[in-house]
C-alpha cells in the first residue's frame, strides 16, 4: 500500500486537557471524528465534556453536546460539579446543547427510514452557534433503540462523514464490547483516532489509565498514561520525559551544612538538580532535609515538604532537637508541609497531588521523605515510571529537589528500591559505621554531577547545634568514628603537646648556647683590641726609634765629608729621604 | 360469583371499545422536504387513515427541514415519524408506513405480538 504523503501537518485541536496535548502531539485531529471508549465509570463522559469546555472557553471553540443517556437537568449538575455554569454558557452561546431521547417501547419501525432527523437536530444546534466542536454522548444509544443495525451503520458512516465535510472535530464515546473496542463495532467507522480509557483496581487501589490506541498521520505516545479525574476535570499525569531538553542552572545552593559544601567544591548543590541521601533507618537522612529546608528558607526561598513518614508537628519537634525550628518558616508562609500516608491512595494520585501543590505553592525547594515509601503503593517499574515523569517536570521548572531514601539493612547501600540513580544529580549516602561496640554516621558523597567532590567519608555529629561533619581516622581497624576516633584525637592531642614542649626545650638549650657563644665572641674581641693596641704602641715607639738614627748617621757623614751618592745640595735644604 | 364478574368484565371491554371508536386521533407526521421517501410515507399514512380510522383522525404534515426546532422539542431522530400523539400511549412510527402490520400494532389498533 503506497502511503499517503501529505505536506503539511494534520492539523490538531488542542483539548487543554492537562497532559493530553503533550501525549497526542498536539491534541484530537481537527476536523475528524475521535472516538473515545471505555468501560463503564472510565470517565469518557467527562474527558469528553472537558475537550468541549476548554474548546468554548480556552480556544474560542463554541461546542455542542448532544447527550444521548443523561437529560439536560443532571448533565448542568455534572458540567457545575467541574466549576462551569452551563446555563452561562449556553446564554453566552458557547456551548449548545441537545438530549437525545429514544425510548424503545414507543418505537415501531414501520418500513425504510433514515436518521435525517438527527442530521437536522445537529445541524441545527452546530449553527445556532457557529460551532466547531461536537460531543456524541453515547451514539451507541442509537442501537438500543432501534433494530435495523444495516440502515444504523450506514447513517452513522454518513454522520461522521459530514462531519467531516462540515470540519467539525468530534467526539464520539462508547461503551467496550467484549470483543471488540465498542459493543457496537463504533471504531470501524471512526478511524481517525481512538482513545481507549481503563479504569482498574489492583491491590485494592485503582486507577484509569488512557491509551491512544489509534492516531491516523500523527505520532502519538504509545504508553497507557494513568489519569485522574480532579476536581477542575481531567488530568494526565504530564509526560515530560519525552523530551530531555530542559535548560540547566549554574547557580549553586548551600546544603544548609558548611562543611558539606565545602565538600561539594566549597559550593553546595546546583539549583534545580536532583538529590538523594540514601542511608538505613536512623542515619539521619531526616535531619540533612531540614538543615537544607532551613538554609532555604532563611534565603526566602519556598519550600514544599511531603512528608510521608512522620507529621508535620513530629518532624517540627524533632528538629528542634538538632537546633532547627522550623515553626516560625510554616508561619511566614515559606515552609509548607504536606503529610500523607503513602498508602492512602494510588501513585498516580500522589503524584497529581505533588502537581497540584506544586501549581499552588510554586516552591523553589522540595522534599520528599522518604521518596522509598512510594514504592509500598506501586511496583518498582510503575514508581520509576512515576518518579521519572515528576523529576523531570520538577528539573523543567528549576525547582530542587531533595529525596530521601531509607534503604533496608542487609541491602546493598548503593542500590536504591526503584532504581532511580540514573535520575540524581547528587547522592550522598549516610551509613552506620560499627565498631567497637558503638554505631557512628558516616557519610560520604556518591556521586555529584558537574562538580568536583570529596572523595572523603566524614563522620556525622548530631548535636543541640546542629549537624557537623568530622574527619575519620583510618586505622589499622578501619575508619574510627565516634569515641574511638575522639580517643584517637587526645592521645594525637598529648602527642602533639609533647611534641611542643620538646621543641620549646629545644629551643631554650639553643638560646642559650647562642648566649655562651657571644660572650665567648665579646671575649675574643676585647682580647683582640687588647692586642692591637699593643701593637700600634710599639710600632710608634720603633718609629722613633728609627728617626733618631737617621739623624745621628746624618750627621756623622757631614762631620766626615764623606760623598754623598745623590749631588745633595749644600744649602741646607731639606734632605729627599728621611 | 365467577359468571358475575365476567359478565361485568365483557361489559367494560365493549364500553372501552366503543369510546376507541370515539376517540380522535392525533397524529403528526414529520418528513424531510419531498424525498420519495417523504412522499411514500405521506401517502401510506393517508390510505391507512383513511382504511382505518375514517373520520376520526386529524393528521398534520411537517416538513422538519423547515422547523427544525420542532425536530428538537419532538424528540425525531428518524425520518419519516409518524408521532401517535393522542389515544396515549403516545408511539413513534417510523420508516415509510409500507409494512401495514406493523403500523396497526404501532397505532394501537391491532395487539403486539
């Protein structure tokens, strides 16, 4: 078969439905029949009744609602209960609606007919407001009420046909059929696109999953995405994760701990990252959440913490015990808590709720503790499924994240429950290290993408002041921690006090042999003046004595008259040489 | 005692009889403009009408193409109905009126099966 080849896009129409959009590309083919089945209480009336509502008032869609099952009165009831005045909107003409009514006990089919009569009522309604969009709820009604199936399918062919020609997005929902997608075969004649809606329990919790079974010239998410129906209507849980394309910031946040910045390049965390603290019960994962809650909020950030271990009023008390107080933060408007048993409802609802506070409180930080608590709600593939889908919305808005993990003694310590590694950006992971009777945190940095880290275990001391990290000792024993470190660091203590007093000792000796040796110098020197001075006084005294025979021997050649070698002057004058 | 209330029985079943041979029939037939099958119905209605139940019927046409806000408030999805408005109960013919059985059971006139 030679494939259509079309050069511009389908067209879609956007449903507004939150999350639906992203999964179909877009939203429902514009201009064709979409067909949405389901069993019964799956919620097809209502995703079909949001597609029109958010049509109206979103996208400037006028829609008509032919209801073939509920009556006028209690469909205003259910459009009220989503937050919309139909009455309102029927005044305002953006919505037109009729209720189709067919009661089979009046009915005698007397010969040939044709459905014109329904061609008439919804050509009507569509110009009574210039709509674009229609809702067909159920067709199938159709087919309970009257008995020729040949002349029922050949009319509905021509009905969405002219929907078609009309460029009228429809909606048509049915019922499932036990073979087939719709009890009356409905999907063969709707081609274009097929939304299929599962509601079930497992495990005593349910949930409605969406599939697009079916999307003509358009790429679509194969997945069964699970969906919940809230108060403001549907909502698909937003599958993000299909794409990686969220911008990343540089900035970087404190942990709320000096020393454990100082140990992730002196900076603490990047802004929007992802990260974990796994450790075994009481390693004090608890704790390094609130530090960072803290820190957070005394910059005035806003943070959202899900408790799903202990209330809000448990950990505020608690905390105090490690000089946090988180109360005044609650009061200011900075901290919010929200606690919930993990068990409460499904992972899907958790996650739509973690959603919706997430819309309301937009916060900069959040917490979830401990993210291994959600696992009890679902299966290992479904969480990360779930975890996945949340990190990635939460990476996309630049919110950090900080998770707590509670891995079981007797586990690997580096395998988290739901796999979700390859989700952090920075996993510290906190143990018991044991030894010597005693159990002592010990903390050490897993990994931390995109900064140079410390490849150094700290031991961790809980106190009235909060959280410090210490160095360990690595001994012949191993690392020691807790007293048998402190003992270490007073005998290196008196060590090095001996060490400083020997030096100091040391040192006095020196001076004072420094002391002998310039005295002795001072010796030397005067002895030494003593003897120049000796010196000079004789050579004075030969000097003299030197003149005074020159001056004889002078005279004794001048009394003998004896040559004189040089032609001295006679005159008297002074002589050359002395 | 049981032939008593037979008696009375038969009584009341012949009075009820004779007030349906009384009783006016209101009838709307609504058809879609001057198809062959608007047509067919129109005057299969008529004939029958007239076969049985001479003077004593009043039948209207409407064309829901015109009205079609009367399609709405009558509630017609097939064309042609012919709406038996009036003895109650009230029924819903439709299809081209050929199938003369069916339209006796469908006025009243002959029971269901």
């Amino acid at each position: 078969m030679a494939k259509k080849q079309t050069d511009s896009r389908l067209e879609k129409c956007p449903t507004g439905i939150r999350g639906f959009d992203e999964i179909s590309d877009g939203g429902l083919p514009k201009g064709r029949p979409t067909l949405i089945c389901g069993n019964a209480g799956c919620g097809k009336t209502i995703l079909a009744m949001e597609f029109l509502l958010r049509g109206a008032i979103q996208f400037q869609e006028p829609g008509v609602f032919i209801s073939f099952e509920e009556p006028p009165k209690d469909l205003a009831l259910n459009f009220s209960s989503m937050g919309y005045d139909l009455n309102d909107l029927i005044a305002r003409k953006l919505i037109a609606m009729d209720h189709i009514y067919i009661e089979r006990s009046e009915i005698e089919e007397t010969g040939e007919y044709d459905l014109e009569g329904l061609f008439i009522r919804l050509a009507y309604a569509i110009d009574s407001i210039k709509a674009k969009r229609i809702v067909l709820d159920t067709v199938e009604s159709l087919f309970s009420g009257l008995t020729n199936v040949g002349i029922l399918r050949a009319e509905l062919r021509r009905l969405f046909a002219w929907f078609k020609d009309r460029g009228i997005t429809a909606v048509i929902t049915g019922e499932s059929g036990e073979k087939t997608l719709t009890r009356y075969g409905l999907e063969e004649y709707v081609a274009d696109c097929v939304i299929l809606l599962d509601f079930r329990v497992r495990e005593q919790i349910s949930t409605r999953r969406l599939r697009i079974i079916k999307y003509r010239g358009s790429s679509h998410g194969a997945d069964e995405y699970p969906f919940l129906i809230e108060k403001t209507g549907i909502s698909i849980l937003p599958v993000t994760s299909l794409g990686l394309e969220h911008t990343v910031s540089n900035e970087r946040i404190s942990s709320g701990i000096p020393r454990l910045d100082s140990m992730l390049a002196g900076k603490g965390f990047y802004r929007g990252s992802t990260i974990l603290i796994s450790g075994t019960a009481g390693t004090g994962k608890t704790s390094f959440a609130n530090k960072f809650v803290e820190s957070a909020c005394r910059r005035g950030e806003r943070c959202l913490y899900l408790a799903f271990e202990e209330s809000a009023d448990q950990i505020m008390r608690n905390m105090k015990s490690i000089g946090t107080d988180l109360a005044p933060w609650v009061k200011k408007g900075k901290l919010k808590f929200h606690a919930s048993r993990p068990s409460l409802y499904g992972l899907e609802m958790h996650l739509v709720t973690i959603h919706n506070l997430i819309a309301a409180f937009k916060p900069q930080i959040i917490i979830v503790d401990p993210v291994s608590n959600l696992t009890a709600v679902g299966s290992s593939i479904e969480v990360k499924s779930v975890l996945t889908r949340l990190f990635d919305y939460l990476k996309a808005s630049h919110v950090t994240t900080l998770l707590t993990d509670l891995v079981h003694f007797g586990n690997n310590l580096e395998t988290t429950n739901e796999e979700i590694s390859s989700l952090i950006d920075t996993w510290i992971l906190l143990r018991n290290i044991e030894i010597n009777g005693e159990r002592n945190r010990g903390l050490f940095i897993l990994k931390s993408r995109g900064m140079p880290h410390s490849n150094q275990i700290r031991e961790v001391v809980l106190s009235d002041r909060g959280i410090d990290l210490v160095d360990v000792y690595l001994g012949s024993g191993g690392v020691l921690t807790g007293s048998a470190r402190a003992a270490q660091e007073a005998k290196e203590k008196a060590e090095a006090r001996d060490y400083q007093s020997e030096a100091d000792r040391r040192m006095r000796q020196q001076e004072q042999k420094r002391k002998i040796l310039e005295a002795k110098i001072a010796a030397l020197h005067a002895e030494f003046d003593m003897e120049s001075e000796e010196i000079r006084i004789m050579a004075t005294e030969e000097k003299k004595k030197r003149n005074g025979l020159t001056a004889e021997r002078d005279e004794m050649t001048r009394l003998r008259k004896a040559d004189s070698k040089t032609d001295l002057p006679r005159d008297g004058r002074k002589r050359k040489m002395k | 005692m049981t032939g008593k209330k037979t008696k009375a029985n038969e009584q009341e079943i012949l009075k009820a009889i004779d007030k349906v041979k009384e009783e006016k029939y209101i009838l709307r037939l609504y058809v879609t403009g001057v198809t062959p099958r608007s047509t067919k119905a129109i005057l299969n209605v008529k004939k029958l009408c007239e076969e049985y139940l001479q003077g004593q019927y009043e039948l209207q046409v409407i064309d829901i193409y015109q009205q079609p806000k009367l399609a709405q408030g009558e509630q017609i999805i097939a064309a042609p109905t012919l709406i038996k408005k009036l003895p109650l109960p009230l029924r819903r013919l439709i299809g081209d009126m050929s199938d003369t059985e069916r339209f006796l059971v469908g006025m009243d006139l002959k029971p269901r099966k």
